[in-house]
C-alpha cells in the first residue's frame, strides 16, 4: 500500500494519545518508530455543568507542562495526535461553546427515542445504535435539543482528536477515521457523509474534513514560545485511537490479517473480512481506516471488563493456577458492561465462583476477555494472522488463549501502544519491521472443553 508523501523529516515526534482512561505524550523516534519517552496522566470526567464531560482544561495543562519538559530532552521535531472515537468538540469561536460531553453518559428515554426514529439506517452508516452517546450524532442530537441556546452559540464542529489539533494550531478540520467510527455521521461506502447530517442540520457547522496524514498548520504563538521550543513545530491532521493501532500493519501486512487493539476498548478489525455478514445487534460495524476504506470491526469494553473483575490486580497466574481455573470450570459469562459488544443484553454470570484468589481471577478474567475476542473475531470474518495491541499484548494467558481458540497465529505487538506508533507514522516515523511473535503457545485440551462449555452456557442464556 503506497504511503502518503505529505511527510515531516521531524527525527523525533511528540505524541498527544487520548485514551478514555488515560492520556499520555509519547516521544517517538522517526528514524526506528520506537517510543523513546512518555508520560501519562488520568482522564477525568468532570460532573459539574449541564452533563459529565471531560476535563479537558486539566488534560491540555498536563500536555503543555508535557511538551515543555520534552521540549528539552529528548526534544520533538512534530506533533501528532490520536484519541479515542464517540466524541466531537462544538467550539464557538475561541473557546468550546458547550463541554465535550463523555460519552458514557446516559440521556433521557424520550430523546433515545427521538433519536433512534431520525438515525439513518445501518445499510446507509454501518453504524450500529449504541448506548449513551457512543454514537457521536446521538450526542449533538442531544445538544442540540435539550441545551438549544448553548448550542446556537455554536460555530464549528470538530471530532475529538482534531479538537486538539485546533487547540495547537488554531485551525479547525475534521477526518474520516473519527468521523467513520460509529458516529452516524458517515457513509463509508460511498465516503461522504451521511444523511443525519442534513436531517440535524449539522454541514453549515461542520469543519473541513483533510486526510490523517495532512500537515494542518504548525505550533501557534504564543504556545511554541511557552513550551520553548524555537524552530518551526509541524502539527498533522491525527487520526482515531484503533485506527491508528491499524495503520502499521496496513502498511507493512497483505491481507487477510486481523488487529486486536486493546485498550478500556477491545477493538478487532478484520483486513480482508466481509462487511456483508455485520450485525447491528451485536456491536459489529464498519471502522474507516486512514486511507478511507472501511474495514469490518467489532468491540466490547473489554479493558474496563478485566478491571472489574480483577478490581486492578496484575497478579498473574502460574500454570498450575491456571490449569486449577480450567480443570474446576471457574468462567464468567458476558457481558460485565452492558449495552455494548457482541453480547450486550445478557446479565453476567460467574460459575464455580466460589472464594478465588487474585491470580485465579486475573486467570478467569483474561480467558473470559480471549473468549470475547474470538467471537467479535468470528462476527467479521477474521482471517490470517491475529496482532494484538496495547496492554492485552502482554498478557500471556490471554494470547495463548487467543491461539487456541483462532488456531491462527497470535502476534504480540511491541511498545505500550500501537497508537503511539500509528499516530507518529502520519508525521513521517518509519514503520519498524514487523512484530514478532514470542511463539506462545495454545493452551493445553482442557481449555477446549472449557470453551466449548462456556459457549454452551450461552445459548442457554
């Protein structure tokens, strides 16, 4: 696949990573795509206002005092930016004109009901109807109709991570991977928007749409001048958190071959799937990836899952630990955040669940999250090898359960994140050569009875 030449010669590139859980700056080296420093922080829901939003004056101080520190060593030559999908910024001139809203908030019964009997069809988005705002048209419906005054002040809309772009360069644009992941707004077939947006009136507001790779302007005065850099700072377009965990092995893969990007979201993309077999009703949609062609995908909230379950222990299993989580038939069934993910009404259950250690939990929780990777897997049509990214990548128990249940190679990605690297690829980074796997190994026969048990207490759900 040929690679966009709208490139930064930057031999370092500062990364602006936008996760829901946490942000981070990352330092990336351009000449080997290697993460040479970084630093995160909490991404915080505030409560106050007229709905939970998030905090974005607390996240662009600790990427100012970021950047700054980095402005000395190890030093950057360009900014990038990646943040997660199901947000979009309404700005009204200099300033937001209503607080990015988190999308996990839930509205009221009458306005989902409302929205639902406006939202296009999934044949026209291949975006499925989710719950709270995940769908960014839900949103601005939302805005729109409970919040009009607020709203009317309103001049530009941008998704979330060109809201940061703005916010360094002063320059407002849109891009299609934010635009294309379930937002309702986009029409990846036909590659324009969709239909809602003229239903809610949104295209007077809605800010040019450029390429992930495209330089949009460079760091503003006075901004440059307090982080204390001197030379000219490029800032790209950016590109939505999954998608940018894609990249990489869309440049360097042929297809088929699928993407686990993990994260507070499991995120699978299917390269060479089918978009014909996707269902609405399991959280199956079309991504657009960084070229704008639409890759089939699922999700769940499989990173938020596993803190649940584990209550954030990273105490892992020894074989003999886990061979006891298998053998006693210790599993949980779906899904643990509901509303989302290829089994979203179902009430969780956990079997055998008598008093469990936190290596055996952290051992019931990682194959529970492979078993839901394999079915989002199975519902696109998955084929080739498996890469998984971002904090699963090191989690042995899962990828071996992930090899045992695909029967197709499992690649472990290296690096915190793959987004970090997606997003340093649209500012000119190399892309390093192609992860190699630790040759894990499938779990031994009594994992299959145990999977095949644990589907089986499904259909009986």
């Amino acid at each position: 696949m040929p690679f966009p030449s709208a490139m930064s010669d930057g031999r370092r590139i500062a990364v602006m990573d936008v996760g829901k859980t946490n942000a981070k700056v990352v330092i990336v080296d351009a000449a080997t795509g290697t993460e040479i420093a970084s630093r995160s922080t909490q991404n915080r829901v505030a409560r106050d206002g007229p709905y939970p939003h998030y905090d974005v004056e607390a996240l662009w101080g600790f990427f100012v005092d970021t950047l700054t520190i980095f402005a000395q060593s190890p030093g950057f030559d360009a900014i990038s930016v990646t943040a997660h999908g199901a947000a979009a910024a309404l700005l009204g001139g200099n300033d937001l004109a209503m607080p990015v809203i988190d999308y996990e908030h839930v509205y009221p019964d009458e306005v989902r009901a409302a929205y639902a009997a406006l939202r296009p069809d999934f044949a026209e988005t291949r975006s499925p109807l989710l719950s709270g705002g995940l769908n960014v048209g839900a949103q601005i419906h939302y805005q729109k109709t409970q919040f009009p005054a607020q709203f009317s002040t309103a001049k530009t809309i941008v998704t979330y991570a060109q809201y940061w772009v703005w916010r360094l360069t002063g320059i407002a644009v849109n891009e299609v991977t934010s635009l294309g992941c379930h937002t309702d707004l986009w029409n990846p077939q036909e590659g324009e928007y969709s239909s809602l947006v003229d239903t809610l009136e949104l295209r007077p507001l809605l800010a040019p749409i450029r390429t992930a790779f495209d330089r949009i302007g460079d760091l503003r005065e006075p901004l440059s001048r307090q982080i204390g850099v001197v030379k000219t700072i490029p800032v790209h377009c950016g590109i939505h958190d999954s998608n940018a965990s894609l990249l990489p092995h869309l440049i360097s893969r042929t297809s088929p071959f699928s993407v686990v990007s993990t994260g507070t979201w499991v995120v699978s993309f299917a390269v060479g799937g089918r978009l014909d077999q996707l269902d609405p009703a399991r959280d199956t949609l079309a991504n657009v990836e960084a070229y704008g062609k639409a890759v089939p995908s699922a999700r769940f909230m499989g990173g938020r899952e596993f803190d649940l379950l584990t209550g954030g222990s990273n105490l892992e299993p020894d074989a003999d630990t886990l061979d006891q989580v298998i053998s006693e038939q210790f599993m949980i069934l779906p899904s643990i955040v509901q509303g989302s993910g290829p089994y979203p009404a179902h009430e969780p259950v956990r079997l055998n669940d008598e008093w469990r250690s936190a290596p055996e939990l952290n051992a019931a929780a990682s194959l529970y999250t492979a078993l839901m990777t394999n079915t989002c897997l199975e519902l696109i049509g998955a084929a080739g090898p498996t890469i998984v990214e971002g904090p699963f990548s090191r989690n042995r128990t899962y990828r071996s359960a992930l090899r045992s249940l695909t029967g197709r190679e499992v690649i472990a990605s290296p690096g915190s994140t793959g987004t970090s690297l997606g997003a340093a690829l649209l500012a000119g980074a190399r892309c390093p050569v192609k992860a190699v796997s630790d040759d894990v190994a499938p779990l031994s026969g009594a994992f299959d009875i145990y999977a095949r048990n644990w589907r089986d207490n499904l259909r009986r759900k």
